[in-house]
C-alpha cells in the first residue's frame, strides 16, 4: 500500500510539475509570435515592444531566488499553489489591457507567479524521485518544456491570426485554472526542508534591485544613464555575493558555488547556455514575419522545428544522464548549440527557408542534448536540504539567461534601430541587428564550452 501511495505521489507531482513546465514556455513562444499583432493594436515602438516579452523574463528572474527561499522555509506545494494563482489572475488581466503599458505590467505580475512556479515544480519532483529515477523525471520535465515551447509558435501563430492575441492569454486562464484544481486534489504532501529557519530580506533586495538595474540599464544602453545603471546593477550583484557570504541564513548559500565545482560550472554552462539562445525565436519571429513576409501562423510553423527536436532529445538525454555521466553529454550538447548558431550569423535576405530549419533542427538538437543532463548534474551535486536552492538556481540561470539574451537584442536594436516602429524602410537595420545578434550569440556559446569542458 505504502508503494502504491509512493506511485501515486509521484506519477501526480509529474503531471502537475509537467503542466506547469509547458504553460510557462507556451506563453514565451507564442508572446513572441504575437509580437507584431500587439506592436499594430498598441502602435509601439521596437524597444517598448521588446519589454513586452523582456518585462516577464525579468520579473520571473527577479524573484525566483526569494522565492526558492521560501518555499524552503514555508514549503513548496504552498508557494507552488499561489504562484499558480497569480500566473491565472495575471492572464486574466493580460487578456483586457487598454495599452502595451499595462499589458507590460500585467506580464511582470505573470512573471512574479512564474517564479513561484519555476523554483518548486524542479524541487518537488527531486524531492519525491530517489536519485536513479530522478533523471528520468527531470527529462520529462523538461520534455513538457520543450512541447511548450513547440505547440507555442504554432498554436500561438493561429490564434493570434484568427481569434487575436489576446486569446492566447484566455487559454493560459483555463490551464492554469486546471492545475489549481489538480494540486488542491491531488497534491496533499508538503515539503519544507528549512522549516523555521530566517528569511534574508536585505540579500532578496539587494539580488532582485541589482538584478533590475542590470537589464534596465542594458535597455538605456549606450546612454550615460544605461552605463550608470549597468555598473550600478555589478556592484550590487558583487555586494549581494559579498552579504551571502556572510548571512547567518542566506537567501542563495553562495558557498555551494565556490565549494563545489560541479555546482558553480554546470550553473555557469546553463547561464551561457540559456543568454546565448532564448532570442533565438524573439529574432527569427520579425525576420519571418518582417523580412520574408509569413504570416504568423506559417512563421510558427517553421519555429517549431527546434522545440520539437528539443522534445524528442530531452527525456533521451535525461536516462542517458542516470547512467553516463551527465556533465560530458551536456557538454556535447553545448558544443552543436554552438553550430547551430553558426548558421544563423550569415542570415540575409535570401536565405532559404531549409537551412532556416535546418539551423533550428540542429539548435535543437544541441540543447535537448544539454539541458536535461546538465540539470542533473546540478540537482544530483547537492545535498537533500539543498534541494531548494539548487532548483532556484536552476531556474534563475535560465531566467537570467534569458533576460540577459533579450537585454542584449534590445541594446542592438537601441543601436541600429532606435525608438521607433519597425517599417519597411528601416528593414535593412533590422537585419543587420539579427545578424549580430547571432554573431555574439554563437562567440558566447563558444566561450560555454570551455566552461562545460573544465567541469568535469
């Protein structure tokens, strides 16, 4: 009896874990399909249009460490619970705003819900799988990311075209209703693994503000206040690291990163990781759809190429990382990612839609190699207690990643574009910003995998 309610628990943290993984990218994916649509609705400029996908990025990194935290401390399925109340009540609120402004902090509410979600969903799931089953778990984790990720361009791209924009933020309501009504049912256990121990206010505001100024100041960037803000947001991340160090109960044990060398480099592969491709599908939604002339479901249709093949390779590359050593198959993975960029650095014009989904294949290909083993390898290098802020690091690695890879695209279109509504007369500026782009992309990729190479 005892080992069918230990299934049972298992096989529902994995279905509300997995949900949830494909709601959060879902959303992404197909926001950036949307993207034109709300750009002619609202008549907004390139870079207030970019904050309309950075600002949930950003808020879901802001948060994730506290609330990692926390949920240690007060427990997960509680932080779990509410996070996914505010992701519903902030799409609701998302599907009826007036402006791009309030639609832009309506995301920040659905990214402060996000994080709450992120944080617990990877924790519970290595809480309730004993560690030769837990890289299985994880690759269907991350597969229910990757199908998120592959239904987003492509469901996103019809709805935007026929039922609008706004309807995609209608189906997060009913889904995120959905997994309510499944952890309330479903979920009874509750995981504390710090229960009574202190929360770090100063370190939680000090790593959410620096954090802040970081992005915001990428977006004034190459403005002298961008530049302020930018060393402004380093030193308060050195200050942050420095008060860690220190804190009788600290909100992200940095001593993790310097003891233990697993840890430290896998987090760093994944930051350089997730910066180096989350633009990716922002960039090659408005060449698409801009440059080529698709319309949004056809541009859909051609994204989802790389997330299916991250789909198909996540849960392989996750049983493969229970009996191989993970941390030399996610360097594998890093270095086709690399390749795949490649391709994309000679983006023009002319280019044929084949080698477009050949490059995302291959991009593809390479990450779902990458992320499931090296996720492991963070998980499985920390003790039990740790479970927490291991899973918050996981996550805001992605999440800085992928605020720092939307901060660079908006410093480039700052540059080549400026403040203005894309129009067919500054095109050629858009493609020379998409070419950079990849071009600093694919560099830093290659720069991870040396950084992939030496943890092992």
């Amino acid at each position: 009896m005892e080992k069918l309610d230990n299934n049972s628990i298992k096989l529902s943290a994995m279905i509300i874990a997995a949900i949830t993984s494909f709601i959060t990218p879902f959303m992404g994916s197909s926001i950036n399909i949307a993207l034109p649509a709300i750009s002619i609705e609202f008549s907004t400029d390139a870079i207030l249009l970019s904050w309309v996908a950075t600002s949930y990025i950003l808020a879901a990194a802001m948060f994730s460490v506290p609330f990692g935290r926390i949920a240690d401390i007060y427990g997960m399925k509680k932080v779990f619970t509410y996070g996914i109340i505010i992701f519903t009540i902030s799409s609701l609120l998302s599907a009826i705003a007036p402006s791009a402004l309030t639609l832009i902090i309506f995301r920040i509410m659905q990214g402060i819900g996000s994080a709450m979600v992120f944080v617990t969903g990877l924790a519970i799931i290595t809480h309730v799988f004993p560690p030769q089953e837990r890289g299985k778990a994880i690759g269907i984790n991350i597969a229910s990311v990757y199908i998120g990720l592959s239904l987003g361009p492509v469901l996103g791209g019809f709805m935007t075209q026929f039922l609008g924009w706004r309807s995609i933020f209608i189906l997060m309501i009913l889904l995120g209703m959905l997994v309510i009504l499944l952890t309330y049912w479903k979920l009874k256990m509750e995981w504390t693994s710090c229960k009574g121990e202190k929360f770090d206010f100063p370190g939680s505001i000090l790593y959410s503000f620096a954090l802040l100024l970081i992005i915001y100041g990428f977006s004034l960037l190459p403005g002298i206040y961008g530049i302020i803000l930018l060393i402004s947001g380093i030193i308060g991340i050195l200050g942050f690291v420095k008060w860690e160090l220190k804190a009788e109960s600290p909100v992200m044990d940095m001593k993790l990163f310097f003891k233990n060398t697993t840890f430290a480099f896998s987090n760093l592969a994944a930051l350089i990781n997730y910066s180096a491709t989350f633009a990716v599908t922002f960039l090659l939604s408005l060449y698409l759809q801009y440059l080529k002339g698709f319309s949004p479901q056809s541009a859909g249709l051609i994204l989802v190429s790389q997330p299916i093949m991250m789909a198909i390779m996540a849960p392989l590359a996750g049983r493969l990382s229970d009996k191989y050593n993970p941390r030399v198959i996610a360097s594998v993975g890093m270095s086709i990612v690399t390749a795949g960029l490649l391709v994309f650095t000679f983006i023009n014009d002319q280019t044929s839609i084949n080698l477009i989904i050949g490059g995302l294949v291959l991009l593809g290909f390479g990450f779902g190699l990458f992320s499931s083993p090296n996720t492991n390898a963070i998980m499985g290098s920390v003790e039990r207690r740790y479970f927490g802020v291991a899973s918050a690091s996981v996550s805001t690695m992605r999440l800085i990643g992928q605020a720092m890879s939307m901060g660079i695209v908006m410093l480039i279109f700052s540059l080549f574009i400026g403040n203005v509504q894309i129009i067919p007369q500054n095109y050629p500026e858009l493609l020379e910003s998409i070419k950079l782009a990849f071009i600093i992309f694919t560099t830093m990729c290659f720069v991870g995998i040396f950084a992939s190479i030496k943890k092992r």
